[in-house]
C-alpha cells in the first residue's frame, strides 16, 4: 500500500478480477481501474498493466482510453500506445511504438489536441 495516492490501472493484456475491500470486482482491458492506494486490494490475475499512482496532493489527475482528445488545463500529459500508431499531436504527426510513453508538458497550458487511428490511454495531471 502506498497512503494518500490515487490509483489508475489499464490491464493491457488479460482482464483483471480482484477483491477490493472484500468485495469482488471485474474489468476488461477497455477499462480503467480506479482505486485509493489505501483500500485493500487482491488480485486474481495475472498481466502487464500500464499503472499511474497520484499523490492525492495533486488538484486534478484522470486517466481515460480515447483516440482523440483536446486538452489545455493539464500540466502533464502522458500518451501511451498499446500498439504501434501514428497520432496526430496539434500540427505533428508523431509514431509511437507498442508501449511507448509521449510525455508531454504544457505548464503554460496551452491547447493540446491529439488524435489517434487507435485507442490510446492517456493520463491528464494538473498540479
């Protein structure tokens, strides 16, 4: 357990069952798992996961599977492709392999778009 985090968890190639304060949850790989790092948490499965912890400190964090989005109050955006795609990021068109990361940070909270041909998982952190 890690106190006073907020936890977003994408399974990337199985679906994830746990026990969650012994009650018993399920998700897909088209869902995001949003949990207190306090809680008390079994799982039942086994994968690769793609895990973004937030200190509870922070003003605003979500994480979200989209092929586009348009987006100017985060500091932080991270872009992360479960499969090879190209996006389309304002003006640039960038690649992104099988689990790359695109960090992007736009402290002075510019208009960031991106669009993708493919789902992508994609967190947004304001601090």
């Amino acid at each position: 357990r890690f106190e006073n985090f907020q936890r977003f968890l994408v399974m990337l190639d199985n679906d994830l069952k746990i026990r969650r304060n012994d009650k018993i949850e399920h998700y897909s790989q088209q869902d995001v798992f949003v949990f207190d790092s306090n809680d008390e948490i079994i799982s039942h499965s086994l994968g690769k996961d793609f895990n973004v912890m937030v200190s509870k400190s922070i003003t605003f964090s979500a994480v979200d599977i989209l092929t586009e989005f348009s987006n100017s109050i985060a500091d932080f955006i991270f872009v992360f492709a479960k499969v090879e795609t190209e996006i389309q990021l304002n003006n640039r068109k960038i690649t992104l392999k099988k689990d790359d990361l695109l960090v992007i940070e736009n402290l002075s909270q510019q208009e960031i778009s991106v669009k993708s041909q493919q789902n992508i998982i994609c967190t947004f952190i304001k601090i």
